[in-house]
C-alpha cells in the first residue's frame, strides 16, 4: 500500500511543476526562443512543447495500461 504522504508529495511537486511551465510559457515572448540542452544542443521552446506533446502520445499506451491494471476498465 502507498504511503499517503509520499504519493501527496509527488503530486504537490508534480502540480508545481506543471505550474512552473505554465508561467514559463505564459510569459515567452515567442516560441522561438532558444535554450541549451547538453544532449541536443540548441532547441526553441516551440521544439520543446512539440516534443512534449510527442512524448505524451507516446505513452498514452502505458497509461492506459497502468489505469487497466488499477480499475479493471478495458478501453476499445
């Protein structure tokens, strides 16, 4: 069984985050502003929320099955 405080935790920090880039994005003065990633070198934010969206789909299959395994419900 989770430990309430701990599974409370993750979801503060997971909504602070999500808040985090909500202002981020929010006060961009455009999409095309680019940062410095060590692995891919420079990305504009546009290439961040489109990979950010690419991700989620991605793994849209995952969470579904992790919901399956939690409620029993079987999507079509």
């Amino acid at each position: 069984m989770p430990d309430p405080a701990v599974v409370a935790a993750a979801w503060e920090a997971w909504r602070a985050e999500v808040a985090f880039a909500d202002r981020f994005v929010a006060d961009a003065p455009t999409l095309d502003i680019v940062g410095e990633d060590s692995w891919r070198g420079k990305v504009s934010l546009r290439w961040v929320l489109i990979h950010m969206v690419e991700e989620y789909a991605r793994h849209n299959g995952h969470a579904d099955l992790i919901r399956e395994r939690i409620d029993g419900a079987i999507g079509l």
